[in-house]
C-alpha cells in the first residue's frame, strides 16, 4: 500500500496558505482591488477544497493501515482540554465553511456584493477560525503530542 504519512503536513499547509490567501483577500478589496481579491478568494476556496481531498484520502488510508482513521492525542490536564475544545469547535464550524465558501463566491461573480458582503462579515471570521484551529491541531497532534 502507498504511503500517504505525509498527507497531514501537506493539509496544515493548505490550511496555512487557504489563511494567508483569504487575509490578503480581504486586504486586497480594502484597498478596492477588486480582481485582486476574487483571485485571492477563490484560490483559498482552491486550496480549501484540495484540503478537503485529501483530509478524507487519509482518513481513509489511515483507517485500512491502523484500523482506526484517528490519530490520538496524549496530552493531559487543560492543555488536553484546550485541545478537544478546540476540536470540537473546529469541527462543527468546518462543516459550515464549503456552503459560507461557494456561496460568497456565487454571490460575488453576480455581482451581489451587499447580500455577499452581508454573508462574509460572518463567513469569513469562520473560514479563518476553521483554518487557524486546523493548523494549531496539526502542530498539538504531529508535533506537541506526548508519547503515553
């Protein structure tokens, strides 16, 4: 079977780059840029979705290798508290970011930009949030998990 380890690294940094594009998207349509932002935008939505793929490809793999798909985390006290917090918050809010993301993208290529800006100003904190906790979940789990 092929090794797809490395799937977890590249999905923190999809998550990274899906982040860094939508701040610099929102900074890009600050400064009135529109083409610019759309650009930035649907490229965190590429990246977003390329995440997505492979977020499920290793679940997958993950499970026919160990038997179960999860990696788990060993952290104890409120550092293990924090860490299932900011799971379950990242998970629940995950599910809403495709349908927050293709819906400002239709909205913003009919040129509906009150009803878009209307949506973003709760979808885009979401998207973020969803994007930071991945990466912070990534580093507590591949990089800060104690070993029991």
């Amino acid at each position: 079977m092929v090794d797809l380890s490395f799937l977890p690294h590249l999905n923190a940094s999809l998550n990274a780059l899906a982040c860094t594009l939508l701040i610099t998207g929102r900074v890009q349509i600050m400064k009135r840029r529109v083409v610019n932002h759309r650009r930035c935008m649907i490229s965190a939505a590429v990246a977003s979705s390329l995440f997505l793929v492979c977020y499920v490809v290793h679940y997958i793999w993950r499970a026919k290798i160990s038997g179960s798909p999860h990696t788990r985390y060993h952290g104890t006290g409120w550092v293990q508290g924090l860490y299932y917090t900011m799971l379950l918050s990242h998970i629940v809010l995950a599910i809403t970011v495709p349908v927050f993301a293709v819906r400002l993208i239709h909205l913003g290529l009919l040129g509906r930009y009150d009803a878009h800006r209307r949506i973003a100003r709760i979808g885009f904190p979401v998207w973020i949030y969803v994007s930071v906790t991945g990466v912070l979940i990534y580093l507590m789990l591949y990089w800060f998990n104690p070993t029991p």
